[in-house]
C-alpha cells in the first residue's frame, strides 16, 4: 500500500487520501485482509502486524483516512459509533465530570446515565451555546466538554472555536460528535478541538449497509492512550465493514452535495409551508445559530428537524408518507423521517426532553438524494392527511 500525493481539495482526498492502493498488485483499492492473525518470522520479530483486534492493514487505511480528512494525526475505527464513543468516554475516571450539550444523541446520554455513571463518572447538561453561562459551569470535577453541533435532534449551533479556548483554559478536553457535518463540511480539529468523533454509519458510509464508528485526535500522548483503549477493549472495526466504509467515503463530496441541496430546497418549503410551526435548520438565514455554522461550517448540512401546528396529527403524518421512510439512523441515501421523543432520544427522560426542547410533536428528517420535488409532494401529501 502507498500514501499518495500531488492534491489539495478535500475531494481529492476522499479518494486518494490515507493509505490508497496496493503497492503489490497494483489495485487502486485497500484489500480487504480478511485474516485475524499473521505467520510472525521469528521471536519478536514480524512485518508490522500481529493480531487483527491490535492491527488490520485495511482497518489500518480507515483510520489514515480519516485522520487525514478531520485534520488530525490519528484515526481510530470501532464496531459502531457508540463504540467509540465509549472508547473515548473511557479516558476518565472516578470523580470526573463531563459537560453535554443540551440536545445530543440519546445514546451518548444513556451511555453516560445509565454505564459510566455506574463507575463514578458524572455528567452534566448545559446550554453549550452561551460561553458566557457555560464556563461559570467548569467546577474542578469537568474534565471535559462534549458536543454536537448542529446538535441532534434540534440542530443548534455552538462555537467551536469558542468551546476549544474555553478548554483549553481550563485545561480540559474539548470532544465534537461531527456526525452530522462530517470532515467534509465541518472540521472541528481546525478550530482547536481535541477530540472528534463520528457515527461512521450516516454520511460517511452512506448507503445504509454498515454500522461503524471513528475517532480523530491530534496529540501523540491522547492517541497512545485511545490505542491502548481500543486494544484492550477490543470494539475494534472489522476488515469488510472498514473497507465498505472507505468506498463510501470516496462518494462523500458529491452524495453530500446533493444531500444539502436538497435540504435547501426542502427547509425552504417547510418555512413558508402554512401547517409548519417551527423549522429548525442552520442553512436558514433566520435560524438562531446561522451566522456562527456560517464562520465554522461550509453548510447547514442535511439533517432538518420541524413541528407541524398543534391541529395537526402527527401520527397520522408518519404513517401517510409513501416515500421517506419511517426509520432510526439517518445520513444515507434515501430519505429518512423519525419522531425523536419515542425513537432516537427515547432514552432521556421526559421532562429532561421537555426541558431541552425534545417536544412530542418534533419530526426529524435525513433528506436523502432523491429528486427534492419527490420528497416535498410526499411530506405536503402526509401533512395534508395529518390535518
């Protein structure tokens, strides 16, 4: 295998990026080396690989892939985005405390309610948005902050730069879920953040047809550190799924393109559509948080999260649409629509959910790459059975 060279556009790199090839069959494509040990020549003595939890050269091409388009200096790729989110989570300990935005994944707060608070890991749910309001938050006990922006299921907005100073004096880590943007749109490291993070199993991969996770640092000792954990642990990614997630990453640029243009069109639609309460999208110049995505962020991305008027029945406006499918997950290529309260944040309780502002009437939507008119007549159509 090679590093290649000779490009500097982020759609280059998608595909020649990392480790590209095979130096000894000439294949422009990583192998997939479907092997969970390797012949060693001797004590001590081998060609870089021992044991496919440890090493895999196509899990290998992943991580070099990853950690080249996020910016950093180390990629790590798990069985599935909470794998690696509790690879990351893993680097604290007893008596340490964790801020989280507002509105995140409601598996990133089971993992930490229900998991790593069993061992003496705390967290804590701010308004990550306000710097002002959120450093009088950082007691002794936070050790980090973590976020997602555009945040699920609401999709505000935080300063990435802003969070990054802000640790950094306090001598935290900063971590960013960039599921949502993906490297392509939005590059957290490049704005000083410590730690990325991603559910490889939306845009990334992109069809659907993998479940995977990454994490992406740029310091030598915290990457030591994941590596340790993610041997020790083992939730390491295997060599097919790393190698199906390569190959959809090759088409991120212009799957993305789509996507967004699509999203575009359709937040549009939903903003002046006369049943439509809220709209909740970055790209849209009267969303709050549209000027900070705009400094940070190449996009509003794809991911649209609205509110029909209280007339209106929602269940009736899920089971009408023919088109968009009712389903978790979200970043592939076909259109998705969930009801955040009973599915993807089900697990945080409901008046926290009322709180951060997870109401019972909030519909998401993944906007896949069908034709934008396509999925317009069908949400008008489920929206006109739902009245």
């Amino acid at each position: 295998m090679k590093t290649a060279a000779n490009y500097k556009d982020i759609e280059s790199a998608l595909i020649h990026g990392g480790i590209y090839g095979d130096s000894l069959t000439g294949a422009v494509n990583v192998p997939i080396y479907q092997t969970s040990t390797y012949e060693q020549q001797g004590l001590g003595q081998n060609k870089g690989w021992e044991y496919s939890r440890t090493g895999n050269p196509t899990r290998a091409a992943l991580e070099a892939l990853i950690a080249e388009l996020e910016g950093g200096t180390h990629g790590f790729a798990f069985g599935s985005g909470m794998a690696a989110s509790t690879a990351v989570l893993s680097l604290f300990k007893t008596g340490d405390k964790i801020i989280i935005s507002s509105n995140v994944y409601g598996g990133t707060f089971r993992v930490l309610d229900k998991i790593f608070k069993n061992f003496g890991i705390t967290y804590s749910i701010e308004d990550t948005t306000n710097l002002a309001t959120l450093e009088e938050k950082i007691t002794p006990e936070v050790k980090a902050i973590w976020i997602e922006t555009p945040a699920n299921p609401l999709l505000t907005i935080t300063d990435l730069g802003g969070i990054a100073d802000l640790a950094k004096r306090h001598g935290i880590l900063s971590i960013v879920d960039n599921t949502f943007m993906t490297p392509y749109l939005q590059r957290p490291i490049e704005h000083g953040i410590d730690i990325v993070v991603h559910s490889a199993t939306k845009y990334l991969g992109g069809h659907s047809d993998v479940v995977a996770g990454l994490a992406v640092v740029h310091d030598d000792s915290l990457a030591e550190r994941i590596a340790f954990i993610q041997n020790a642990t083992g939730g390491v990614l295997g060599p097919f799924d790393s190698f199906l997630l390569i190959r959809g990453i090759k088409t991120l640029s212009v799957r993305l393109d789509r996507h967004v243009a699509n999203a575009e069109k359709i937040a549009a639609h939903l903003q002046s559509h006369p049943a439509v309460k809220t709209v909740y999208y970055p790209g849209l110049k009267t969303d709050t948080g549209y000027e900070i995505n705009k400094k940070q962020a190449k996009n509003g991305g794809a991911m649209i999260s609205f509110e029909l008027k209280e007339t209106y029945n929602i269940k009736t406006f899920f089971s009408s649409l023919k088109l968009v499918a009712l389903a978790e997950s979200l970043g592939g290529v076909e259109s998705l629509v969930c009801h955040p309260a009973t599915m993807t944040h089900a697990s945080i309780p409901a008046d926290i959910r009322k709180k951060v502002g997870i109401t019972d009437g909030l519909i998401r939507l993944s906007v896949g790459i069908e034709s934008a008119d396509d999925i317009i007549a069908d949400i008008d159509n489920a929206i006109e059975a739902a009245r």
